[in-house]
C-alpha cells in the first residue's frame, strides 16, 4: 500500500488563499504607514469615498473664498487710509475758512485750497498694484478726477462734471450665498469737497472775490466764507460718514475671515478623518498581518511535509 500525504489539495488551495489575503493586507497596512493615507484612490475608501469628496470640493470653494475675502480685505484697508485722510482734508478746508473769517484775512486761502485740491485729486486718482484706479467704479483705465487745477475745476459747469468714474461697485463672495459690496467710486465719497472747492475758486474768481488781496474782509467776502464754514462741515461729516461704512465692511470682512478659517480647520479635520492613517492602530494592525502571514505560511509548509509515517511509532514493523 502507498503512504498518501494528510493534506488534500483542496487544503492546500485553502491556505494558499490565506497566504494571498494575508500578504495583500500586510501590503495595505505598509503603504498606508509609508504614505500616511488609509488608500490612494477613491475607489480604497469604500462607502466614505463620496463623503470624502464632498468635503473636498467645499473645502476648496472655501479656500476660494479666503483668497478673494483676503484681497478684498486689504482693498478696504487701503480705502480706509484714503478716506482718513480725505476727512482730514475737508476738516483743513473748514478750518482755514474759518480762520479767515476769524482773523478778518483771507489772502492765504486760496493757496490752502489748491493745495487741498491737489492732495484730494491725488487720493481719489490713486491706483492700486496692478495700475487700476481704485474709485474707478470699474472704469479702471482712466482717472476718476478729470480736472488737474482748482481754476480748471472752476471753469467746470458743474461738480458732476469733474468725476469721470463708472458707478460699479466691487464686491467679493465670502461663502455660499454671501456677498460683501465693498468698493467705492471717487464721486461717491469725493462730490462734497470737491463741489466746496469749485465753490470757493468760482467765488475767487467773481467780481467780489479777489481773496488773495483780502487782507481785510469786504461784507460780500465775509457773508459768503461764513456759510462756506457751514458747507465745509458737512463734506467733513460726509467724509467721515463713508470712513464709517468702509469701517462696517471691513468688520464684515473679518468677520469672514474668521469664518473662513473655522471652516477650514473643520473640513480639514474631517477629512484627516477619513484620509489619514492612524499610526498606532496601522502598527498594531501591521503587527497582527505579520503574524497571519507567518502562521499561514508555517501551517502551509508543515502540511506538504506531513504523511501518516508522522502518526505511526517508530517502533511499528514492517507494512506489507
């Protein structure tokens, strides 16, 4: 008689298999500690793939967002310093039209108001890194003050005239369905100290003007410089007005900010979630397919040695 193995070829088939599977989990494991992502592909996350993805996207859109929000945010910034700075402007213009009529002496008031007129013209055509004028009202190629002296700002039929801006008006998404409008045009925030001004020039030039010579206030100089006090100072407040409301955008806008970057961290977080391997249970796990491999492949390499010599003593006689 033949002395046939114990182990069947089904057997061996089985633990082949074992040997397959434990191989390719030990594989799964290594790459996910090598790479520090549980898979490589959406097809590797399983029925988290499309969660995954989702996340994704909107963590992109929200990534968008931030960089417009940021751009915005500095736009608003630099529109705050110019604004300041044109309510400085117009409270200089009350203040000199007051002191000439307090001082009974305007002959150094028209020089203090080109000047003004020149600094305002500088702020409202100011441009921003790319060469665009910033109170374009997306007319961004041409300046929005048109007039390059008080006398040519005089010479103008009316204030309206000196503006040559678009009335658009910029405004940046922050998040989905969320927009801020935060641009501002030149003739918005700019009309009330200009239009003071082409009053004063357009006075200086009239039959009673003469303000430079006016080292002695005649009563048409001083009925007409005493309500431009009062015309000065509500440019001044208008001034101060628009500083407040370019205020309220950039609070919206940081606001935003903030906003942003909670989402960030969420959709970040809960995509790490998802993605990333965890390093102390991919080692435990590591550990154990090692040992399965190992098991698989020593149970798999003792039963093609075995036969029923190894149930049979030793001492047995001869088989016939």
């Amino acid at each position: 008689m033949s002395i046939d193995r114990v182990a069947t070829a089904s057997q061996t088939a089985y633990f082949l298999t074992q040997i397959e599977n434990a191989g390719s989990a030990l594989d799964t494991t290594q790459q996910q500690i090598a790479s520090g992502v549980n898979a490589t592909t959406y097809a590797g996350f399983g029925s988290q793939a499309q969660v995954l993805t989702a996340t994704l996207a909107a963590n992109a859109r929200n990534s968008a967002y931030t960089t417009a929000t940021n751009l915005a945010s500095t736009q608003v910034s630099l529109q705050d310093t110019q604004l300041t700075s044109l309510s400085s402007l117009a409270s200089q213009l009350q203040k000199a039209i007051s002191d000439a009529v307090a001082n009974n002496n305007a002959s150094n008031l028209m020089t203090q108001a080109q000047s003004i007129f020149q600094q305002a013209s500088s702020i409202l055509n100011s441009q921003d890194s790319n060469g665009n004028y910033v109170f374009g009202g997306g007319n961004t190629n041409t300046a929005p003050v048109a007039p390059t002296s008080l006398s040519a700002l005089a010479a103008l039929p009316s204030t309206a005239a000196a503006f040559t801006n678009g009335t658009f008006q910029t405004a940046v998404q922050v998040a989905d369905g969320q927009t801020v409008t935060y641009g501002i045009t030149a003739s918005s925030i700019g009309t009330g100290l200009m239009q003071e001004l082409q009053s004063l020039a357009q006075f200086d030039q009239s039959a009673n003007g003469n303000l430079n010579a006016a080292t002695s206030l005649s009563g048409a100089q001083s009925t007409f410089l005493s309500g431009a006090i009062s015309t000065a100072n509500t440019a001044a407040d208008n001034l101060n007005g628009a500083t407040a409301a370019n205020g309220y955008v950039a609070n919206q806008l940081s606001d935003a900010q903030t906003q942003q970057s909670s989402m960030d961290t969420l959709y970040k977080g809960f995509a790490s979630n998802i993605q990333d391997t965890n390093m102390a249970q991919a080692a435990t796990q590591l550990s154990l397919n090692q040992t399965q491999l190992q098991a698989a492949l020593q149970v798999t390499a003792g039963l093609h040695q075995l036969s029923l010599l190894n149930y049979m003593s030793s001492s047995s006689g001869t088989i016939g």
